[in-house]
C-alpha cells in the first residue's frame, strides 16, 4: 500500500508540473490571439441590423 502511495503522489507531482505548463501555453496563446485581433471583444466595424419577419403562407 505504501507503494501505491508513493507512486501516486509521484504521479500527481509529475500531473501538477504539466498541468501548469498547458496553463501557461494556453494562456500565451490567447494572449497572442488577442493582440492579433483587437476587435474580438467587440465593437467590431460590423454592420448588423437586427430584424424581426413573418412568414407568409399562399393558399394556392
């Protein structure tokens, strides 16, 4: 059982160190991303008009 123990906390140790270092990269990334593209939060030069419409059936 000791065994399994310290083979889990090695496990868990090796987890954290990788983990963090996914974090990291994911977090440059989108960092990257963003400078890249300063219209992605929005207000964007996009002309969007929002429009309701009724379908309109022929009886034929």
């Amino acid at each position: 059982l000791a065994a399994i123990d310290s083979a889990m906390e090695t496990i868990n140790t090796a987890w954290t160190a990788a983990s963090e270092e996914m974090y990291k990269a994911t977090q440059e990334q989108q960092g990257a991303e963003g400078a890249a593209q300063p219209n992605a939060e929005g207000g964007g030069a996009d002309d969007v008009t929002d429009v309701d419409f009724e379908e309109v059936k022929e009886d034929k």
